[in-house]
C-alpha cells in the first residue's frame, strides 16, 4: 500500500496540475503547495523547473522557492531568485529577496546572492531595502541588517 502524499487534502499530481493554469495565482498556488510538501514532491522537479521560465515573475519566485524546498541541493533555484531581484515589479524584487533570505546561509549557491542583495539597498522602493536588509542578515548570520541599511527596517 503506498501513502499518498498531499498538502490541503491535494495530491501531488493535482498540484502539478495548477502549475498549467491559465491562471498565475492558480500557478502560484500550484508551487507553493509543492513547496509545502517539500522533497515528498520530487516527482513534480521536472514540472517546477519548466515553472521557472513562466512568464509571470511571481509564478518564477514561487516556482523557485519550491524547487529549493522539493530538491535543495540544486542551484538553480537560486539562479532564477536573483534573477527576479532585478524584476521591473518592486512586488516582485521583494519577495525574491524574501526568498532568498529564507533558504538560509548553507543553501547551494546562495553566496552568489549577497552581492545582488547589497545592491538593492540603492531601490527605489523601501519594502524592496527593507527585504533585501533583512535577507543579507539571514544569509550573513547576524540576524540583523547590514548596519547601512538598518535605518529602513523597523
């Protein structure tokens, strides 16, 4: 007898499914519920990775922060996270840093990320510093922001 695995009462074929939505926030949900299940997800690697060239920045920053979560030793996942730092969306800037924060200091690759974060203490918008600050602090294992930026965060 084999255990099915699922997030919300939803199989992991299901989510997948979501990943082809015409819908982006469907195709979002569809990550992040993959992401939630985590390595239990593995066979929908292929299908998160083909989420990573959506045309929707959000949908890749969620496609990416899933891969991270179903299969962390690749580094692709980090590839397309700072990619997204440069989105034209501040949304979207933001929650890639967000991300890229909460893979942590050990992640694969994640040393790649702290210079595009540095840089983002110049945005425009102050969620995107503030983000930016707060995932230099969790990737640089102070807890905190640089000092340079700690003015922007509460």
């Amino acid at each position: 007898m084999s255990v099915q695995v699922a997030y919300l009462g939803t199989s992991v074929p299901d989510w997948v499914r979501e990943l082809s939505s015409s819908d982006p926030l469907q195709r979002r949900l569809g990550a992040y519920a993959l992401g939630e299940i985590g390595p239990a997800a593995s066979a929908a690697m292929s299908d998160l990775a083909a989420a990573l060239q959506d045309p929707v920045g959000f949908v890749r920053v969620w496609a990416a922060a899933a891969l991270a979560r179903v299969a962390p030793s690749g580094e692709e996942s980090v590839a397309v996270l700072i990619a997204e730092l440069g989105n034209e969306l501040a949304f979207v800037r933001s929650l890639a840093a967000w991300h890229l924060g909460r893979l942590g200091p050990t992640f694969p690759g994640i040393e790649q990320a702290l210079l595009p974060l540095r840089q983002l203490a110049r945005d425009e918008d102050p969620s995107v510093r503030v983000e930016a600050a707060l995932a230099l602090g969790m990737l640089e294992g102070k807890g905190a922001p640089p000092p340079e930026l700690r003015s922007l965060c509460p």
